[in-house]
C-alpha cells in the first residue's frame, strides 16, 4: 500500500513509530496533513508538517535516544483511531543520562484522507516525572499547564456547576 490514502491503520502506526526510532522529521511530518497538529503530553502542541517534524528531532531526539514505541490494539473507523502504546527511550538529560525511561499511554488519532490531522496522547505522566527525577517544582509547573490544557476543552463547561 503506497498509497496514503489507501495505508491502512495498523500501517500508518509503523511508519509513525518507525520515523520516531530513526529521528526522521520528514518521514514523521509527512504522515500529518498540511494543518495537522501534533499535542505532546510535555513538549506542547505543534501545527504542520515542518512544526513536527522539528518537534520529533529538536526535541524528541534532543532529550532522548534509542527510542522504541509499540502500538497496540488498534482501532479506528476512518475518522478516529486509538491505540494503546508502550514507549521507551534512554535519556540524555544530564542528571540521569543514560537511565531507560518508560512510558504508557493511549495514543489519539484524528484522520483525515489516510493522514493524521491530530495526534493526541492520553500518558501516564506521574511516572516519568518519577523516573526523570524532576523537582517538586518544576513538576508543580509542568502538572499545572497540563491541568491548564485538560480544563481548556470545551467539554467541560456542562461539569463546571
């Protein structure tokens, strides 16, 4: 299937996963819409194929290394697709370089003509501030946005009582 409009799912889950391992921008980037939008559970939101690309190797491989993501059970109906992900990667930071870091999560699919238009994760994050030994601060900061970015979906206006 070469075809992006004709990948399948499960297909375009190895070649997103497959591009992360390689630190291939290009690759990664492609695989989005013009507008699509990449929301990283900690590095923000970035919008078009160039913003995710740079995201995927200034970032991703500027922190990290040796990356190994696994997507599983996938399920999708054309427009939405999900898929449970385990994702691991030795890190660069300097106060724990080298250490194997472990994630967890659901993985967020908006598709739009065999792309992605938005890519959401749903991440088990109490864990790797954990493993990344990140101070109380600094997590108080980085949970906060997070909560910042979770109250922000319009959804919840009918629980605000």
């Amino acid at each position: 299937m070469n075809s992006s409009s004709t990948r399948s799912f499960p297909d375009l889950l190895d070649a997103f996963t497959a591009a992360v391992r390689a630190g291939d921008g290009g690759a990664f980037g492609a695989l989005f819409t013009e507008d699509g939008v990449y929301d990283d559970v900690f590095y923000g939101i970035f919008q078009g194929r160039e913003a995710i690309a740079g995201m995927l190797e200034n970032l991703f491989h500027r922190d990290g290394e040796n990356f190994l993501w696994r997507m599983y059970e996938p399920l999708d109906n054309g427009t939405n697709g999900y898929a449970r992900w385990l994702f691991s990667y030795d890190c660069k930071l300097p106060h724990i370089k080298g250490r194997r870091i472990f994630m967890d999560g659901v993985g967020l699919f908006q598709l739009r003509d065999g792309l992605i238009a938005r890519y959401e994760d749903a991440a088990r994050t109490a864990e790797l501030l954990h493993q990344i030994e990140m101070p109380a601060d600094k997590q108080k900061k980085v949970v906060g946005k997070m909560f910042e970015h979770q109250m922000a979906n319009p959804g919840w206006a009918e629980h605000r009582i």
